[in-house]
C-alpha cells in the first residue's frame, strides 16, 4: 500500500492479569525487528470479556461496581497489578528507542 515499514505501528497490551514483563519486552523488540514502530497500550478491563472474569479473581468485585477501576491509568495502580506506573513509563521509553534510531 506504499508505507514503509517505518510508518506502520503496531500495538502491544500491557498489564494484562497474568502477563509477564518479559513478554511485553519480547514483544516490543520482536516489533523492533521486524522494521514496525511498537506503541504500548495499557490494558483496562472490560466488562463481559473472558479478560474481565480474571480481572475480577485478581482485583475483587469492586471494579465490577466503580467504573472508574475500570480505567487503565487506575487499574493498573492497583497494589495486586503486576505492571507499576514506572513500568509503562520504562516500557514506553524503550519502545521509543528503537523508533529514535531508526
């Protein structure tokens, strides 16, 4: 369609109940490899995806009844998250990295 490979992005979910860091690592470099720009996205539960029911045995009920846990920047700030806010940032910044040598 006349884009370089520059020009496509490609978007990788992170904070996922379950995921590793490594994972979104791996994912990011494997973008990077490929000559794609990799753009995280932070996950946010949704409600009636199979996602959700594992949102809820990790987070509790509350988020089923306050929407607002249901935003990514308040989910993932969670105390049971495995993805801390320094941890978006550090994965952000190294999926910049590659697009800044590029």
């Amino acid at each position: 369609a006349g884009f370089s490979c520059a020009q496509v992005g490609v978007y990788i979910m992170a904070g996922i109940p379950g995921q590793e860091m490594q994972e979104v690592v791996g994912a990011i470099r494997l973008v990077q490899d490929a000559g794609a720009t990799p753009k995280i996205n932070d996950y946010s539960p949704i409600p009636g995806t199979e996602e959700w029911q594992k949102a809820l045995e990790i987070s509790g009920r509350e988020i089923e009844t306050e929407p607002l846990w249901q935003n990514n920047n308040l989910y993932a700030a969670r105390p049971e998250s495995r993805f801390k806010p320094e941890d978006f940032a550090m994965l952000r910044s190294l999926a910049r990295r590659g697009a800044e040598e590029a």
